[in-house]
C-alpha cells in the first residue's frame, strides 16, 4: 500500500470558489510543478488568469508554499486521511508595476478631470 501513501489527491479553489481537479500527485511532486499544472489547467473563461507561473500563489493550510519544495515536505498532518482530497488555495497576484517610474505615476495625475 505504500504506493497509496505516494500520492497526494489535490483540488485547488480558485479566490472565485471554482475549483481546478482534483488530481493525484506523487509526494516528490515540486510546489513549481503544481503551479505549471494549475496554469495548464486554468479554466479558459476567467479573467485575470495567471500568465506565469511567478503570478500564482498556492496556499496550503494556512501557508505559503515555495517553489523548491515538495509536496511531501510541504504536507499538513490534516492531509493523513486515507482516500481524502486536500484543497489548497490559489490566490493569482496581479501585475506588477515596478516598470513604471514613480514620477510618471505622479504626473500622469496632473490634470486628470479638468475639463475647461
């Protein structure tokens, strides 16, 4: 039966409450290989989807899980039930917009509703 205990079945909720699976992962399964699953699976409807894998946040009880980890470092003793499906979170970060200088931010405002 230790091939049971190998995989972990996952479904992730989305921040909307859809969900993405469940599907089974081996434990040795990266958090960045859950990402690249997660992106190929988004459903094609939604908006505001993640472009890349840097864009999506997995959140398992109640943390954060990092890129170089796996599943089975990252596992919760809540998830020791036999048969059960562990939901992680799936929070998508929006763009960033450090590319944008401060002082064009600040101009940009000048002038805005004035309409003479």
């Amino acid at each position: 039966m230790a091939g049971v205990q190998d995989q972990l079945e996952i479904k992730f909720r989305l921040t909307d409450g859809s969900d993405i699976g469940p599907k089974s992962f081996p434990t040795a399964t990266s958090v960045a290989t859950l990402k690249e699953s997660i992106l190929a699976q988004w459903p094609k409807g939604k908006d505001n989807g993640p472009r890349t894998v840097k864009d999506v946040k997995i959140i398992s009880a109640g943390k954060i899980l990092e890129n170089n980890r796996t599943l089975g470092e990252c596992q919760s003793p809540l998830c020791d039930i036999p048969g059960g499906v562990t939901t992680m979170h799936v929070v998508v970060q929006p763009p960033s917009q450090e590319k944008v200088p401060r002082h064009h931010s600040q101009i940009s405002g000048i002038g805005a509703g004035i309409d003479n």
